[in-house]
C-alpha cells in the first residue's frame, strides 16, 4: 500500500491527473470547435481530400489525368454519397477529365463561368447547399484544378452526430486508457526507485565502524548521481574527521602518560628536593590542558562571534602583555604604523589568541639582542624572527599538532595548530617561510592562499572572547 507522501503516490496521482485534464482539453477544443466553428472541420476536410485525390491522380502518356485511385474508405464515400461529396477534375479551360459524379462542367458561381481563382464559394442546385474548394496542381506539365464539393446536411450529420453511443465508447476508452497508463507509470516509477532503495539501505549499514564504505552510483538516474556523489564526499570528510579525533585523542594520552608518570615517581620518593621540578611539571600540564581546551573551541563554529575588528590594536596590545617576556630575553619588539586604520571581520579574542602565540613563539625562538618585526598592510600581517630558523624539511610538519622541533623542549607543540585553526575558521590562510636567518609567518586576510586539504576549514564565524592565554608552540 502506498503511503500518502511518498514518491509512487505523487508521480501517479500527478500523471493521471495531467492525463485527465489534457485528455478534458483535447474533448472540450474538439467540441467548441465542431459545434462553434464548422468551417475549421469543413476546411480540414477540403484540404484532406485534395491531398488524397491529387496524390490518387493518374496521367496518361500525354500528361492528361485518367483515373483517381484513392483509399477504399473515400472511395466509398464518393460512390456511395454523389449528391453530398462530390470531386471534379478539371483544366484550365474549365473542361472536366474526372468526375465522381459524372459531371460535365465544372462547379463555379451562380451565373459565372469557371473561374480557378475562386477558391471557395457556395452553391445550392436542387435546394441542396454545396460548398466548394478549388485547387491548383502543383506539378509541371499542364496545369489542372481538384475541385472538392461537400453538402451542408453532409457536414450537419458529421458534427451532430454526438449520441449516447459515442459518449459511453469515449468514456470506456478513456477508462481503459488510464488504467494503462496508471500501470506503466507504476512499473517505471519502480523499476527508478529500486535502485534508490538499495542505496538507502546501503547508507542505513555505515556505522563508526565502517566508514570507509561508500554508495555505488552504477544503475541510479543521471538526477541523483549528484546527490551520492555529495553524500559520498560527506562521509570522506566525516572519515577523515574521525581519523584526526582518532589520532589526536592516542596523542593527547601519549603526551599527558609521560609527565605524569614522572610526578607519581617523584611523589612515590618523597624527595623534597625535586619540588622545583614537579611545579614545573604541573606547570606544563596546566598550559598543555589549556591549549587543549583552546585547540578544543577554536574548532567548533558556534564559538565565533564576527564583529569589525582592528587588528593593529590587537597587535598592539599583545605587545603590551607580552613585553615582560621579551625583556626578559632580551628581545625587541618593533612594529609599522598604517596612515588609516584597516578593518576586518574577525572575533577578537580568537585574533588576539593568532597573534600573541606567534609574537611568543618568535620571542622563544629569538637570540638575546635582536629584534622580532610585526609588519601590517592592507592584506594582512608578517611576524619574523631572527632566530635559527626553521629546516626546510620540517617546514611542512610546523602546523601539525603536538610536532615540535629539536629545540622546542618544553614545549606542547599545539600553539601553530590553534593558530592555524583560527585562521581557517576566519576563511584566512596562515603560512611560514624560512627567512635565512629567522622564519616568517604570515597571515594573509583575503585568503588567497588555499589551506592544506588535511585541515578542517570551519566556516566563517567567530569565537567567544576568553578562550584562554596563549600557548607556545
């Protein structure tokens, strides 16, 4: 049984409706136009039965026309009715060669001769009304004229003639053709649907377990390949998406085993003189939870809020909190003044995370008495160090999560990985270049740069202010 909403259902009960009112149509045009407009009937049928009768035309060896064979039916018709239609063959002088009436002169108007630019016109010999059709043979050789003659009460009988025969024979045929086409509607609707319901229940068997599976496109209609293929390609990046939490959660344990594994030793020693180095220890694991928990939101799009941010205010002020540090490593900090302010759609919060974690990490990275540069322009801004730089084999592993360089001990590895997931979710692209000495990053806003396919790019949205302090790479 067929639900109400589904598919089968609408497309047959929309067929048959759209064969019924064409069918509705097609009876209503016809009857107007017999009843209400004759001459429409009586023209077709002129031009009908010349056709017939000047393809019918047979010629002798002088190219006079001798005889007329034409359909049985209207054969009949002109032996059986030769006062009611009529044909006649004619030349240009107006001299009949064929008649089925065995008339000898050509029809013309009351009182005038043979005149074959007439092309139609009426006459009444005996009271009985004849309308007559003219036409010229289109051939080469001598020129001749069919001449077709119908009677009113002819034409009368054709068009009145609408009993309770023929109403109740259309009735049964347009029955008996709705059912006929209602069946092929089902069989084809059925035989399009069954491939869709194989598909379905492809999809209802993925699970967490089998994501690897994909829907097969062979055997379905052209107008929902699109659609698999978009599912399919949504179920790659849920994959890859749950091979990323995958890994990152076996990281994460892996990251978080160690140091605690080394402060349960020291609590089990009781060696007071290791104090120092647990507070570290707790230290670290606080920031590495922090960033964490910041890597964490700065992933998910309902956390941004966009509004019309500045960013050299931003930079500005993450000079400002970051000031200690780089004196305390005897590291300047210099930046470029723009003549007009820039504005761009941002969550300040999340931009004031980007730019304190590369102005730390370039700080960490920079020798005692040189210089770290924060440069804007209209595009977006560059962070450069002075520092050793970076391997051009480790350039592209220098955004990936929990990836520290030989000298970044004591470090989590998650600061560039934020800074680059606050840059795809703005629709930024954040890059980095070894700048011989030191390393450049740079964030540009227009996002011209494409982000590597390994990453989520999360829409652009913004996130709440207060993620957290900056963590260093």
């Amino acid at each position: 049984m067929m639900k109400l909403n589904s598919l089968t259902g609408k497309l047959l009960f929309a067929s048959t409706i759209a064969l019924i009112l064409t069918t509705a149509f097609v009876a209503i045009l016809s009857h107007v136009v017999i009843t209400y407009f004759p001459r429409v009937m009586l023209e077709a049928d002129f031009v009908g039965n010349e056709r017939q009768l000047s393809g019918g035309l047979v010629f002798d060896a002088a190219d006079r026309p001798i005889a007329v064979n034409v359909n049985p039916g209207l054969s009949s018709v002109f032996e059986v009715l030769k006062d009611d239609v009529i044909y006649r063959v004619v030349d240009a002088q107006g001299k009949v060669l064929l008649a089925s009436d065995d008339g000898a002169h050509p029809f013309a108007a009351a009182g005038q001769p043979f005149n074959p630019q007439l092309k139609r016109f009426n006459l009444a010999p005996d009271g009985n009304l004849l309308h007559v059709a003219t036409f010229a043979l289109n051939r080469p050789g001598p020129q001749y004229y069919v001449q077709v003659a119908r009677s009113e009460r002819f034409q009368q009988a054709l068009t009145q003639n609408d009993g309770g025969t023929v109403r109740l024979t259309t009735l049964i045929m347009t029955i008996v053709a709705l059912l006929i086409f209602s069946a092929i509607v089902l069989c084809t609707i059925y035989r399009l649907v069954k491939p869709v319901q194989k598909v379905s229940l492809a999809a209802s068997r993925i699970t967490p377990r089998n994501l690897q599976a994909r829907l097969a496109t062979e055997s379905l209609p052209c107008e929902l390949v699109p659609l698999i293929t978009a599912f399919n390609g949504a179920l790659d990046r849920l994959a890859n998406g749950y091979r990323v939490q995958q890994e990152f959660l076996a990281t994460t344990a892996h990251e978080l085993k160690t140091p605690l594994a080394l402060m349960r030793g020291t609590v089990e020693l009781g060696d007071s003189s290791d104090r120092a180095q647990l507070l570290a220890d707790i230290d670290a694991m606080s920031r590495q939870i922090q960033q964490l928990l910041q890597l964490a939101e700065c992933s998910e799009s309902h956390n941004y809020i966009m509004a019309e941010t500045d960013p050299t205010v931003v930079v500005a002020d993450a000079i400002v909190k970051l000031d200690r540090l780089a004196d305390s490593r005897d590291v300047a900090i210099n930046t470029n003044a723009l003549v007009q302010p820039i504005l761009i759609k941002a969550d300040r919060a999340a931009l004031a995370i980007l730019i304190r974690n590369l102005l730390e990490n370039a700080i960490q990275h920079a020798p005692p008495g040189t210089t770290v540069q924060v440069l804007h322009d209209e595009n977006g801004l560059t962070v450069r160090d002075y520092g050793p730089g970076i391997d051009q084999n480790d350039l592209p592993k220098i955004f990936l999560r929990f990836w520290r360089g030989a000298d970044s001990e004591g470090r989590s590895g998650l600061g560039l990985a934020i800074c680059q997931q606050i840059a795809l979710a703005h629709g930024w692209t954040i890059s980095v270049d070894a700048a011989n000495p030191g390393a450049t990053f740079r964030i540009a806003f227009d996002g011209t740069e494409q982000p590597s396919p390994e990453e989520y790019h999360l829409t652009s949205t913004s996130l709440q202010s207060g993620i957290g302090e900056p963590a260093t790479p």
